[in-house]
C-alpha cells in the first residue's frame, strides 16, 4: 500500500556522503521536527530525472526556503557514490541533501518502488514530491509516468506551500 497523505514516514536508513565517507542517516535524522520538500526520482543522471526533474527543484529552491522549507532532500535508488558525483555535479549552491536509497529500502517501504527491470534499470523509486512536516506527509504529488515531470517539480510543490 503506497503512503498518502496525513501518514507518518516509516524508520528506514539512508546513506548520505560526508567527508568521512558514506554516513547512515534515519528518517528521523533527515524528517523529525523539520519541513522537508523531498524530491524521489528513478534515477541520477537519467534524462527526465538529470536534464527536467532536478532543474525544477533548483529554479524554485529559494522560494521554497522563503516559504517555510528547512530542508530539500532528493532521493533515489542509487549508491551514496553516485548520489554525491550527482550533487556535484548539480547542486552548485548546496540547497539539497541527496539521499541514497541504495537498496530501495525507502521506497519499498512506502510503497513507492517501480520495477524498471525492462529498462535494464532493477528496482527504482517512482517520480514524487512530497512535502513532509515533523515526519508525516502533508502533501504528495506522484506521476502516473516516470518518464514525465507533470505534477512533481519544484514549480508544484512550491505552489501548495
């Protein structure tokens, strides 16, 4: 059963690079007692997710902070490795944490895993946003096509703060 809104996010684990190399990070580190625009995509660097999704999030990243957001996370279903190349070679003014879901543990447990196997791609998160307040989701924006940025980019999620 995918999560809806007015859930509480499960405890799962995350990997986040620090300069000690890759750090667990738990929902409650990353979601307790802070609003969180949380950004899921199937994949860094893929080309909906690399050259639309994260823009989106970028060009409104200032605007959502006016607003209220402590904190812009992206996730995917990919290594700490990868996600921290991502950051780099994306995130210029360090506006995000990018949360590795490596295993997919956090998308499987709210229910938002996309088989991508077809794809040559595995297991892979769906495309969302969602805006997550001490935990617990306020709002949740899921694309019926995870090839599309229809409903999860930055200019949505800012416009329901």
């Amino acid at each position: 059963m995918a999560i809806q809104v007015g859930d509480k996010l499960p405890e799962t684990k995350f990997r986040v690079m620090t300069a000690e190399g890759p750090q667990v990070k738990t929902t409650d580190d990353i979601f307790k007692g802070k609003k969180v625009a949380l950004f899921a995509v199937p994949g860094a660097y893929t080309g909906t997710c690399h050259k639309m999704h994260l823009p989106s999030i970028f060009l409104n990243a200032y605007a959502m902070k006016d607003k209220g957001v402590d904190t812009i996370a992206i996730v995917s279903v990919n290594d700490a490795f990868v996600m921290n190349a991502w950051k780099r070679d994306t995130d210029q003014r360090d506006e995000a944490i990018f949360l590795a879901d490596g295993n997919a543990d956090f998308a499987k447990a709210i229910g938002m895993e996309l088989d991508a196997s077809g794809n040559g791609l595995g297991i892979r998160s769906k495309r969302y946003s969602m805006l997550v307040e001490d935990g617990v989701v306020k709002k949740l924006n899921l694309e019926a096509m995870p090839g599309k940025v229809e409903v999860s980019g930055g200019d949505t999620l800012l416009g329901q703060l």
